[in-house]
C-alpha cells in the first residue's frame, strides 16, 4: 500500500460538511482528491460555485464539477472509500448498498450510528470498537460511522476522566454553533440578537450516542455505559464551534491534579501517528475564560489536525461534582474530520486497503 | 398618601440599569419622576445624551440634566426613596449613608444583599422576608436589594415548585445578553461570533442569593436553602434577556401536569395589585423552541409590567430529574424593575411613605 | 361609510412583511381585521405558529388561521380591499384578477409598481400620482403600489430638498437589513460575520421608482424624473430598518437651514389626519452618529405610525455636494405599512369605500 | 546586511494593530522577532495575555514580556526599525525622537501622515514619494507612514485606473469592520443588531490621504490629487475587514476590458520580491456577490503576503460611473502590514540598514 493512495469519493458534497470533508481530503496522504458526489440538484455544478466556508476551497478542488453517481457507478469506478455527508434518511440505504458493493463507508449521517454491528467510533475513546467489525471474518468493505457533533466534544472530554471519577450522572448545556444545521440552515432572522433553546433530537442523540461510545465491549457486541448524559441544547450566534457546560456527579474523590493529569496525558493514539490525529486530543486551558468558540475552535496540532482537538477549561472540582465547559470543531471534530480520522485508524490497523482486485 | 406620590432618586442614572430605572419610574403611579444622581464625571449632562438603550428616552426626562449629590444633598431635598444602581464597591456606603438620613433604598447593587438584616427581596417569592425588617419598630426608613440578575428568573421558576420537587440539587447554565455587563461593558470584538464561558463571580451570586431567598424564615432571621445550585455562567451575543436551563434533581415525584399547574396558578401578588407586578409572573409557553431572548424577553402584562414576567419552557420531566428553560429580562426583572416592585411592595405594606414629617 | 369599516384582507399572510400588515391591521379605525390568505402549504395553520416578528402577534389575531383563497372568493366574501405581500411573479396576475372583480388592491409587490397606468405611491411624494386612477372614471376598484422598501426612505429624503437643490445625480449606497429579504431569507452562515454587496434586482427598482415616483404628472401619465439615481445595494446584519448613505450633486446652493427647513416643516399630509400617517414624516437629527437602525427604526408619531417616519442625520454640505444618511423601517415605512397608508389615502380620498352592496 | 535580520520593536504592542505587527513580526526574514514595547499599565504582561486576535499567537512571542521603554532606550539597544501602533497624539513626539536618535520609523499613527518631508506610502501606489526622504542627503534614520486603514484599499483600487478614467470626482461608502476601532473599540451594545453611520475624523481622513497619496511628486514636494474624495463612513459588526462601495465619475471612457486588464495586470512591485507584497496586489472577482468581508479579508499569496490584497468586485460601468466594491483587511492592509511592507520596501531600496555599527 506504500505511497499509493486509496480512491475515495465524498457523498453530499455540497453541502457544509461535504465541503468541509473536501477541505480536508483535497490532499490527504492516504487518499487521492476526492471525487465530488451530490444530488442532481447540483450535478455539473463547480465546488467554487457552491463553497459556503469562510476559507477558500482547496485550489485543486475548486474546479472540479460534482457528480451524481449511484453507489453501484461508485462500486464501478474502483472507490474504496466513501466519505458520507448524506442527510438523516437518505444515508441508510446508499451506506448499505456502498458497503455491499464492496465501498468501505465513513459517515457522518445519523442513520447507522445506533446498528449493533456498526461502530460509533472517536479514536481515542473506543477504538476497540472496531472488534464490532474484525471479529468477524475480514469484510472486503466496512461502515463505520461517527458521533452527532457535539456528543463528539463531550466524550472526548469525559473519557480520560471516566473511571477516576465513576459518574453517577452527567449534565450538559451546549451553546452551538449555526453550522450545526448546515447551509443554508438558521436563518438568520431566527437567530440575530436571540439563542434558539431547542434542536431537534439532539439531546436523544448526545444521551444515546454517549452511552454506546463510552459502553463497554463483550466480545462483538457494546454494553451501554448506564450513566444518564442528560443535556440541554441551544443554537447561539457563533459560525463554528461548540461550546458545552458540563457537570459530572462523581462517585468517588481524585484530587484535582489527578483529572487535570489525566487530560493532559490523554493520546491514546499517539503511537499510530495518524495524519488527522491531534497531539494531544486534549487542550487544557487554564484562563478564567476559555475555551470559546471564535478562540479555540481551532485548536490541534500539527497543521493536519487543526480544528481536531478538544478544548477544556474553566475546571471546578467541588466533590462530588466536576464542572469544566469543553469546546470542540463541530464540523471537524464532530463531522468531517471525525470521519476521515476513522478512516485512517481503519487503514492503518489494516481494515480496509484499496478496493477490489488490488493486492497488498 | 393617596394621590401623592414619593420623591425619589436614581443613583447611578447614566447607567444601563440606571436608565432602565429612568424608562420605569418616568411616569409612575407611586413615584415622582425621579431625580438623576451620576458621578462627577456625567454631571450636567443630559440624560438623552447619554442614553444607550434601543428605546427612545422618555420624554419628560430627556433633556433632564444628571446632577451630583451625596446622600446628606438628597435628605435634604427630602427625597423619599432612591432606587440604587451604583457599582458594587461604591455602593455600600452610599446606600448606608442614604438610610441613616431617612432615605428607603431599593438596591441593585450586590454589597448588602447578603447583610443578615436586609432583605434580599423577590416579592413574588419571599415577601414574608421584610419582616427582617418589620420586627424591628418600624423604621422611617429601610433598605431592599434585589438579587443578580440571573438569580431572580432562576428562583421565581423554582420557588412555585420547589415544595412539589424538594430538590436534591438545582443544575443552572446561563446564556447571559450583554446588557448584563452595563455600557460599555463587553467589547464586540470579544463577543461577535463567539460566546464567553465565564462572568465574574456570577456562578457565585448565583448560588448564594438563591439559597438565601428561597431560605425560611425563622422570626427576623433567614435560614439559607440547603440544596445546592450549580452554575456555569457564559455570555452570549444578546442584546437583553438571561436564558436559563435548569434541571432539578428531584426527591418527590409530582405528576408532569401538577408541575404546570404550579407555575400558571403562581400569582401570590395578585390581590396586591401593584403597578410593575406581571399578572402572571409566570408564562408557561408549550412550543418546542421556547422561550427565546428575542421573543420572550418583553414578557409580562399589563403594559407597565412589560420584561417583569419569568418565561418558563421545554419542560421535561424524566424523574428524577426536570428539566427546563427559564428566560427572565436582566435589566428589568433582574435589575431595575426588581426595585421598583420591591419598592412598590414596601410602599403598599406601609414599610414606607413619604419622607418629610410624614403624616399620612 | 362613517364608522364602518371596510373589509379585507391580507395576501400573502404568512411571510414577513404578511406579518407586519397583520400587526398594522389587526385593529385598525378604517378596516375590520383581515381575512389571513396564504398558499396551500400555510392553510390551516395559526397565524401565532408561523409568527417570525420579535414583537408578539395580535391577540385577536393569534389564533386565527390562514385560508387559501382565490380572488373570486374573496370577491364573493365582499372583501372590499386587499393587501399584497405576494411574491414578485404571482402577485401580477392574482392583483390583475381581484381588481377585475373589484376588490381595491394595496400591494407591496413589484409586478405592477411599473405600470403606466398603476400608481406607484408614498403619499407624502407624489399623492398627484393618484390621478393616473382618478382621472379615468371613478372605477369600482383601484390598484395601488409601494415602492421597494429601499426607494421609500430615499424618496421621502430627496422630495422635500429636491427643488431646493436641482440634482444633476444622486449617489446611495445602503446597509440594508435582514428582514428586507424576508423569511427564511438570508442565512444565518451567509451574514454572520458579514455583509453581502449585492442584493438581486435592487440598484435597478431604486433607480426606477425613485426616477417614476419623483416624476412629474402630466394628465394621466407620469414623466420620470431625468436625475439619475445610481446605488450600491448591501446587505448587513442588522434585523430592521434599511439605512442608506446619499451624495446629491446640486445644482443650486441653497443655505443649509433652508435645507433643513425643508426637512422639518415637511408635512402635505397633515390636514388629512390619516391613523398611520407619522407627524411629522422626517425627522432631523443632530446628534453626530444618527440615524441608526438599531434606535431610529421605529420613529414615527403617533402609537399607530410608529416605524413610519424617515429619519435623516449627519447632513453635511459642501456645495455642490449634500451628503447625509436616511434610515427607514424596510419592513413597515417601505413594505406594510406604505400600503396602509396608500389604503388610508384612498379612502380619504373617496377612490375606494366599502364593497357590500356593490354587484358583480 | 545579506543573511543579516534587522533588530526591530513594536510600539504600542499591547493593541489589535500592535498584535497584528507581532503576528507579521514574530518570523520575518529581514527583521528579529521585534521588541514589545507598551505603557505601563501593560508592562511586564505575557503578550499572550493580553492577546486578542481570533488567531493563537506567535508561538515565540507568546510568553514574551511587554516593555516600557524610551526612545533612548531602543537607541541604545540597537533597534534599527520601530513599527508604531501608537496612538494618535502619542505618537507624533515618539516618533519623532526616534528618528533623531537613529531608529528608522515605521508608523500607522496618523500624527506624521501629512507631514511635507514624511512619505505616506502604499508601495504599490506611490513608491516614488519616497524620493520625498530620497533626495536629501541620505539619513541614519528615516520615518515613513502608512494611510487610514480604509483609505489603503480604496487607493489601490483607484491607481490601477486613475489614468485611464481621469476621475471628476469619487464617491465612497465604508462597511468598516469592529477591529478598525481597536480594543476594547465598539462596545458591543453599540452594535449589535445595529449599524454606526459616523466614524470620527475617517471622512477627512480619507480625503485628505488619498489626494496626497494620489498627488503628484514634483521634485521633494507632492501636489496632492485634486481630485474630490467624498466618503460617507460607517461601523458595521463585522470582526475585520472593511469593505467600500465605490463610485467614479469619470471623463474619459474606457472600455470595462481596459479597466479589468488594468486591475488585474497591476502588479508593480513585482520584481522587488518583497515578503510581505502581495502578488497580484488586487485580487478581481466576477462573481455577483463579492467581495465579501468574511471571505476576502484574508486574500494575498504567498502565505505570507494573506490580508495584504485589495478584492475588487461588482463592477458596473455606464459611463460616466464606474461602481465597484473595494475590499481590503483593515487591520493588515490598511494597518500592521502595510507598515511592514513599506519597510521591507525601504530595506529592500537601500533607504534603511542595519543600526549596529551607527553610533549615535
């Protein structure tokens, strides 16, 4: 496989997370450019002409015309990796049938998260969840999905300090970002000079997609972790990033300098140097007023993994209850970049490989 | 006393609460237009020239002039009542000063609010606690703080379930407006696209002044509330109007609709019938994405009583645990229109009258 | 027709400026409250759950529901004049209709603003223009349009000066708000942090309308005004209120305080007294930092012509150069509310009355 | 001096445009990483903590301590070139002695702009008006200006075209962003949901350097561009970048080809290689909606030279007007790197050295 990259495509590639999966796969060194897939609405279109991030789109890609191609057309064309961006509802069967057809697919879409056999995947947190998929005889093609965005934030926050402070129950209040609802979105006379208290089945999800990740795994299947995650969610005014005030009720009593350790040392992955991987996955600040959105949402390291890292701050440890705020990318961290950064765990632990016929 | 209204004073007038003040005691059944106190530095100015809020001035204060007097300068001119929206620091002596020479005080200002013989007053929650004051022989003149401006939403949607619940603990998290800070207070460049997860000493006044008013009473003293209130404070891009999302870790189990029925019937000033008292203080709202700043922040009927209402929705009740969101106005209910109805109680419960000589 | 009122009925209910007619009409001296018309896809829903203004909806109009209705409907239902907030392209043929059947019809849409025999009107400009109708013989039904919301504030600036000055050019360029596009309107990614310099079709309506509304009458037919009007069309983050930058190249020289004379005594309305008609029409200011969107949007005297004067600021003159800022309420001085006031002039006038008792 | 960076220091560093220096500063090829020097109220503060830009600081001046230092001081220390943030009034005396003491200045401060033997330089525009210093005997130390951050981008956008369009007269409306005030600058009550139409000082401030700017050198002397620049300036709540909507009434007609080319062909400090020298210097954008201050602000190659372009878009010409928008970094292009530019010009041409080995 040395120095020759897998074929790869992105799946809802104009919208914000698309873009921002081409963003970060315009030159990538395990994948070639991406092909540009999205629906017939936007066939033909240029990714130019579509691009709605505040940076410029990638000089290679700005050209290049998106495609609306079945998963069979995909299969057809030797793609071993698709990136999906698809809506809720739309993912399932075009996942399914890429899987199928021998396409391995990274998604960012809701529809598989909760499926027994399909890891909900942060790296650094289950990466043995991926058991869910080896145990069984090595697929030519997988799916492997990642968290709803702001659950991503918080699990990454928790998971170092999980067993040091045995929660009894979480509590979260997340101040998300309008790129949450993707483009066009919020609009804008619903949200200048106002905070919208409510969306739609995020609050399930935090509590259902936490559970599984941070869940333990009995040989192919994952115990839910059974401590409530109970959250409340509203859209704020920021472009990208968010922002989540949480309190853990504890069960037992480390000292302070033990959690902070714990978060600073976290980087479980350090060893597979991946490319997307941020070092460390933890930032740990410790200004009165940090983590913020405009501020640290770009957090990580090296270039490669800007915007990958989570950000905690404001720590108070007030027995039994931890308090800290944890930012983190929502369109990186918790959406594109997720995804890609499952792919390279895929490809490096020897999970995938290019596509049919092509030997090792 | 009928038909003659009080002579009073803003301290602080050049302010954001300060012309909050301004806009609600203009034209007041129980107070003359009020006098503008400012500091040295807005003397002789007049109050239209400063003014900052999005409303235009009104017109009988507009080209009023700010004066600088010191307390012994306001006895003098036999000036009943001074609603006070000095800086912490500042107004301790000041407000002390003021009720030694027989000026009543209606603070905004946080350095007496814990002083154990002054009342920390939300009138629809513990108006029995004047009588930190009344069991003393009645004095010709007192002192009322209202609590912070985030408390008061927090504590008029606890206090009509408190007793239904009896909480275990109380989880806050605030999505604070600007005005929260004053003028100039927050830079724009530190808030535009952003939220700042920390306000001083906030989560502090927080857990404090609610323990305090929703404390009991034991003949002229208060015993604080012993359950916890946990915050986490952030600022957001707001103009006016503090969102809350409250969950209660509950002991008791009520049914969802007994719950409801708490908030809708609360209305323990009704018979009151005080000018700036909403009627009711609570609105129970049942849309998915209530209550909103934008929307909700002028809430409270009559007119008079417009910002003076606590919005309460997205109830969810999963027990043990309820959770919500509370949406109070920080500049009104939670700041200037706070001491105009604490002085409005006091004023009808006869704790005070007109100044000079006062015969009724 | 005293104390009667006529019937109506607004098009287009369900969208921003459908919105604003409904406050302005839900309890107005010459029309009963309006019959709520909407596509099919609003049938059936409360005007209070589509509701998008900050300000609450009319009570009484709150839980009234959208119809969908066909001009021969509300013809048969004796509507006697409707609103129109209909999209450009379906108003044309839908106002074309009602006014056959004769329903008046006062419309903020584009599609007839153009028509030689269609007035296009701001009563306090070019109230003469009402005899492209009147001269005819006295119809059952009239048509009458309002200019684009950015035309009205400029017009009403330049009518008062325009003799004063004999333009040879005038130059504007705007900070056009959100609400100016409706809603869902822009998004909230498109403009946060932001501002778009383009605003489809706008340069274009200015330079039109402002051209045929500053026109002069001969008989039946309006000669447009030669002085170009040549604009710059921005879109800013503001909710309200359209503010626009003019440069008048004169070609008099006239002294500053007949200008501003001109300004201040403005008034051709005043001896009609008509409900929504502000008094005076412009409003001077002199602070150095006025008009602001934020603080001037809804100027306007009285209660009912709140939002319906234009304010003028930071006029500065440098012969042959006038330059100054104008700010008006896009969605109530240049959208709902012109046609109100278009609708009150005709019936003053006599051009419309009720249309009971009026055969098919 | 080949291989050799110059020693340099920030004056006023604790500020936006001061950190913006760093930023350019903390790795450029010709300069050390620059002394930081600031009041004393900030002395002795970790530029880190006192940072204010969206992005991290420089790694390397992070932990660096702000100073309090003379002029004399930096002369004994050897610094050879000041960039001055300093404010206006500030400025003019520091600045001053500076350059007699031998430390070459160069200054954003407005205090020396129209000074007869100071050059006020856009490189690219005016690079001859450094013969203003040139022709004396050459000096030890020299001082050089940059313009008003919103007369940078507009001057850029005229000299491409000035010849071929012999300008009557141009008109100008600003979209200033947040940052152009400073820190703290706009309050953010000031502006949010709001637009500011007065900028203190900006309107002559844009006049008056672009005619000079513009002007002619004849001999040691510039005779300004007679020419009328007449600006209308406003705030709007955008983080940076401030955008110009631009008219010129021109007397020649050229064909809209001519004036493309001439844009998009301007490049006159090509061959000089400069860091900092954006390459082109104006970016030309077709499509209808751009420039874009979220978008284009941060336009310029190499990575370097980023924020150091002008983004020319929407351009319309009826003769005798050309419109177009101008759009250009204000804190960068029109503040810190313009600065920097016309030092590396000045190194680049000779004019300034190294200082060790002078003696003072």
């Amino acid at each position: 496989m040395k120095n020759e990259r897998l074929t790869c495509a992105i799946l809802g590639a104009s919208g914000y997370i698309g873009q921002h999966f081409a963003r970060m796969l315009a030159d990538h060194p395990y994948f070639e450019p991406p092909l540009l897939v999205a629906s017939e609405r936007s066939e033909g279109k240029r990714l130019g002409e579509l691009w709605q991030l505040a940076e410029p789109p990638p000089e290679n890609l700005a050209d290049a015309k998106l495609i609306a191609a079945t998963p069979s057309d995909l299969a057809r064309q030797g793609v071993s990796a698709a990136f999906s961006a698809l809506p809720s509802g739309t993912a399932r069967d075009v996942e399914s049938e890429l899987v199928r057809r021998g396409v391995s697919v990274f998604s960012n879409a809701a529809d598989h998260r909760m499926d027994a056999r399909v890891p909900l995947l942060v790296p650094e947190v289950n990466a043995d969840h991926l058991a869910l998929i080896t145990a069984r005889p090595r697929p030519r093609s997988i799916l492997v999905t990642n968290p709803n965005c702001s659950t991503t934030g918080l699990v990454l926050a928790l998971a170092p300090v999980d067993r040091l402070l045995a929660p009894r129950v979480v509590h979260v209040a997340t101040y998300q970002s309008l790129s949450g609802a993707g483009y066009p979105g919020v609009p804008s006379l619903a949200i200048t000079d106002n905070v919208v208290p409510f969306i739609r089945e995020e609050e399930e999800k935090i509590r259902e997609e936490s559970a599984r990740i941070l869940g333990r795994r009995r040989a192919h299947t994952v115990v839910p972790s059974p401590v409530p995650v109970l959250a409340h969610c509203a859209r704020v005014a920021t472009r990208e990033g968010h922002l989540e005030a949480v309190t853990v009720e504890a069960t037992r009593r480390p000292r302070l300098e033990e959690l902070e350790t714990a978060w600073e040392s976290f980087d479980p992955l350090h060893d597979l140097d991946l490319p997307t991987a941020p070092c460390p996955p933890i930032e740990l600040r410790r200004e009165p007023d940090r983590p913020q959105p405009l501020r640290d949402r770009w957090a990580g390291r090296p270039v490669r993994a800007r915007g990958m890292a989570a950000v905690v701050g404001r720590v108070r440890w007030t027995p039994p209850y931890l308090r800290f705020f944890v930012l983190s990318h929502n369109a990186v961290r918790g959406g594109a970049g997720a995804s890609v950064l499952n792919a390279e765990l895929a490809l490096r632990t020897g999970l995938i490989g290019r596509a049919e016929g092509e030997t090792e």
